[in-house]
C-alpha cells in the first residue's frame, strides 16, 4: 500500500484540499448564517424554524472537512483517503436524497448530485494512482 501521501500528485492533492475547505465553509456558513445556507441547501427555513438541523449540517460538515485535512496532514496513503473520500460521498447523496423528498427538484439538487461525483471520480482517481 502507498504510504507516501498525494506528494508526487499534486492535483490530487488540491482537489483533496478543495473538498476539505469547501465542505468546512459550507458548514460554518450553516453556524453564522443558517437561513442563507439551508436555502443554498435546497431545504429553506425560516427564523421560526428550529435551528438544530442547520447546526447538526454545519458540524457534520466542518468535522468532515477537517478529518480530510487531518487524513492529509498525516500522510496517509491514497488507498486511505480514496476510501474516506468514497464513503463521505455517501454524505452528498444522502444530502441528494434529502432534498428531493422534502422539496421536489430544485436546483439544489445539482450542487449535491454534481458533489457527489466529484468525491466518486476523486476517490477513483486516488485509488487508481496508489496502485503506481
């Protein structure tokens, strides 16, 4: 199993850090603005609403984020990352699955279908690229 981490691929690197950074800022934008990022969500609520799905998001989101950066901090192997990255996507399509049933389709739906690809097509290019 390669244990040299993403050093000599560092595309796969970057991509690796787009998705940690990504997902940390969607979930601190569930902690300072919930009513904008559960809309951005696909699923609006309302000052009313109760807040405790948009904080239980922002958390899942900014721990998920920082488990990737942590995974890369400590130069795990590809194989290692391609199968967090491949199960965390499990995390989009629940999202997917989510929004369809509460809102029908909406756009939203997009930004989870096409998250749920990248981190697929990221995982499969990880494990493709331990195998060297």
């Amino acid at each position: 199993m390669d244990q040299t981490g993403l050093r000599r691929a560092p595309i796969l690197f970057w991509m690796v850090v787009l998705l940690a950074v990504g997902i940390i800022f969607i979930g601190t934008r569930f902690l300072v603005a919930p009513l904008t990022a559960a809309a951005a969500f696909g699923v609006p609520a309302n000052p009313t609403s109760p807040m405790a799905y948009m904080w239980a998001k922002g958390t899942r989101d900014i721990v998920s984020g920082l488990l990737l950066l942590a995974l890369l901090w400590m130069h795990v192997g590809r194989r290692v990352l391609a199968v967090f990255v491949l199960i965390a996507c499990l995390i989009a399509v629940g999202d997917f699955v989510n929004v369809y049933l509460n809102m029908g389709y909406v756009s939203a739906l997009a930004v989870h279908g096409g998250t749920a690809a990248f981190m697929i097509v990221l995982a499969a290019l990880l494990w493709r690229r331990s195998g060297r």
